[in-house]
C-alpha cells in the first residue's frame, strides 16, 4: 500500500487493487475569494487515476466541485463516498453541483475495504468525517482524520473498527494545525499587534496538541501531518502572518515519526520508503512571493454586488434570518449578537439581537452596549448582504476570514454560538 501526498488535505491511497483520491481542492480563490494553495502545484502532474474520490465534508478546501467536473474531464465519472450524515448537506450541494455523491459506512471493494465514520458531536452543524483504508491482502491500514476535532466517542468507534482486522495502524494522516479566522479577525492588527502574535503562537500549540491527541491514541508506525498549506489573498493578505498557522515540517521538532513530504511525494507502507521528502520548512521569500501574486485579489463581495447600501432594507432582511436562526438555535444561556454592517470601512448601521429572548433592534451605530457574553460581528455591507440572502454562507465566511468579530469575553469560545450564524439566513 502506497501513500501520496499531492497537497493541503489531499492525498492518494493505493492498494493492491484500487487507489482513493481524497479531498482534492485546486481551485483558488475559495472562501469567497479568500483562500489560495500555497504552494501553487498543477494537481494533473502528480494525480494518477483513481478508482474512488473522497470528500470529508463540505469545506470547500475538501469539497471542490470544480475540480471534480475537471478530474472526471480527465479520467471519466468516478464513484465519490461521503460520509453519512442524517443530515446531510454535502449531499445536497453535491446535487446542486451536478455530482452523484454517495454516503457510505462500509464498502468493500477486492481486497480493500474502506470505513467512513462521521464525527458527530450532536450537532445540527457537524459536517466532519475520518476514513479508514484497509488492504486485507497487504494487511495494511490507514487512517485519515481530515479536519476532526478531537472526540472521544467519535475516537472509540474508529479504535473498534481498526481492531477488527488490525493491531495498529500503518499511517495516521492527521491535522497539525488551525484554520479559521482566530486570531486575526478578532483583534486590531494595528493596535494590537503584541497580543496577535501571543493568540497566534497560542494556536500554533493547540494545533500541536490537538495532532499529539490523535497520534498518542492511534498506535501508526507513520504519521503525516498535513493540510494547512494555503494563504490569505485580497484585502485579507495583511493578516497571515497572525493566522497562527505553522509549517508541516515543524511537527518533526517533537515527533520522530512525522513524515513531511513534497507534492507528488509517496511512503510505501509495505517496504517504508520514502520519495521526495521535504527537508525544510518553507522559507520567508517562498511565502511573501506567493503572497504578493495574491495580494490585489478582489474578495467575492467586491465584485460581486454593485449598489448603494441604503436601497437595501437590512431590518426586514435581519428580522427574517434572526427568526430562521432562532428556530435552530442551540444556545441555552443568555448570549447576544451585534452587527456593525459598514460601508467604506465605516460602520453605519447596527442591530442587535437577544439569543435567549429572539428579540431584535435597530440601534445607533455610537450608541453604546454592555453584555456579559456578546459577539460584535463587523461587515461589509455588500457580504452582510449576501449572507442574509444565501447567496454565501456564514461559516465560509469566517474561515474566510471576511468578516470581523469582537467577542466578550475573547477566550469564550462556544461551538453553538458559532453554529448559530450558520443559520442566519432568508432561505
């Protein structure tokens, strides 16, 4: 069994009989215009045919519609599993984009066999899947843990499925690092600069910890950090150097069993050899050279609607999508939202909504607020605009790094207020 590395969360399993792709991003400019590869690779130099394609879920550096109408333009349709979910959005935006999607558990094909294990933390937002690859002729296995956070139940139910037919795992593929928009978005980058670059390291070693959580548990005579290699374009390419986001190669400074390697680069998991490992992290020039090419950019918003934010009426628009999200909502204590919509940078309307109660007001955009537990939410008015209508989706958004947050307290992070704007929406 063979293991290739081609970029960010994408890699290619091949066994004795049949090779999975699993999730291919290359179109750039994802996140509504945000997030780019770094580094910029042509996937069709180091892709070989697979049998089956993967999709963890619905991010769109997994799912990659695009890409996928591309690889079956190359190499004809292939069978694409999903993970399954009782809800399941991957699967109906897989209808939306024209795709056959097919959630799966179990399938057997040959000699392998393949286990799709949704992570679900018993949320209406949980979207995140694991796969395990298993060769019963090689008697070689796999795990892939995508984007997982880490759940002890989710985690037992992968350990029983791998003790069926094995005492330890071949390779753990497995996330080193954070995504999303903290801390960059949530602190002034101008005035607060000593305090994001502190947030910044703090999240580079819970990225650590989360990847030395999986890798303790899973008994894998390899490990593959991977995924994070991406960078932020547009008018957002001034905040990557606070994403908090470290190189896949500084994982080998603890971790002796940490295999870095380059696109295209493979581990034979049968023999243990290794081609075209990465013996450095990425240099400094490497990076702002990428950066540069990305940096004039328009983020989607910016191209995408063009007219005077006083034609649009944001409180109808606001009272509809606040009902809609307070309908879903998993908030069980008092929790409050404000949203700043500005225009040309300057905030010129606010509303403020009461989680608890559904109450929703208008309010000055001087006049002042006190909460215990809040979450200012700061945009543009031409992306509030989309959210609200659907035509984007909040949670992109904010992996996107589009909008701004100001949240109280700032270490009070909660899965469900999160999930709450996820439903902040008309439709």
């Amino acid at each position: 069994m063979k293991v290739k590395y081609i970029s960010s969360a994408c890699i290619q399993v091949e066994t004795s009989d049949v090779s999975i792709l699993c999730d291919p991003w290359f179109t750039q400019g994802i996140y509504d215009g945000s997030w780019f590869s770094f580094p910029l690779i042509d996937p069709f130099d180091f892709i070989d045919e697979p049998d089956y394609i993967y999709v963890s879920h619905i991010h769109p550096d997994h799912y990659d519609p695009g890409f996928l109408h591309q690889l079956f333009e190359k190499f004809g349709p292939k069978p694409i599993l999903i993970p399954d979910f009782e809800k399941n959005y991957l699967f109906l935006k897989g209808k939306a984009d024209g795709l056959e999607l097919t959630p799966t558990r179990v399938m057997h094909s040959g000699n392998t066999s393949f286990y799709i294990e949704e992570n679900d933390m018993g949320s209406i937002s949980d979207i995140d899947s694991a796969l395990i690859v298993y060769d019963k002729f090689l008697k070689k296995s796999v795990l892939n843990l995508n984007d997982c956070v880490f759940n002890k139940p989710h985690v037992k139910k992968l350990q029983l499925i791998i003790n069926k037919f094995s005492d330890g795992l071949d390779l753990v593929a497995c996330g080193y690092t954070g995504a999303g928009p903290y801390p960059q978005t949530y602190f002034d980058i101008h005035n607060q600069r000593e305090t994001l670059i502190e947030k910044a390291n703090n999240k580079k070693q819970q990225g650590f910890d989360r990847y030395k959580s999986f890798t303790d548990l899973f008994n894998a005579r390899h490990h593959l950090p991977y995924a994070g290699e991406y960078v932020l374009g547009g008018r957002n390419a001034d905040l990557n150097e606070f994403r908090g986001v470290s190189d896949a190669f500084e994982v080998t400074q603890f971790d002796p069993k940490a295999i870095i390697l380059k696109a295209g680069g493979t581990i034979d998991l049968s023999s243990g050899s290794v081609c075209n490992k990465r013996e450095s992290c990425y240099s400094h020039e490497e990076i702002s050279k990428r950066i540069e090419e990305i940096s004039s950019e328009k983020l989607d918003y910016e191209t995408d609607f063009v007219m005077d934010p006083e034609k649009i009426d944001f409180l109808r628009l606001m009272k509809k999508a606040s009902a809609n999200a307070q309908s879903k909502s998993e908030i069980a204590e008092e929790y409050h939202f404000i949203f700043s919509i500005t225009s040309d940078d300057q905030v010129y309307k606010r509303f403020i909504f009461n989680c608890s109660s559904g109450d929703l007001k208008e309010f000055g955009a001087d006049e002042s607020y006190s909460f215990d537990e809040y979450s200012e939410i700061i945009t543009d008015y031409r992306l509030m605009f989309g959210l609200l209508t659907g035509f984007y989706h909040w949670n992109n958004a904010d992996v996107g790094s589009a909008y701004l947050t100001r949240r109280h307290p700032i270490d009070n992070f909660n899965l469900k207020v999160q999930g709450f704007l996820n439903f902040l929406t008309v439709v």
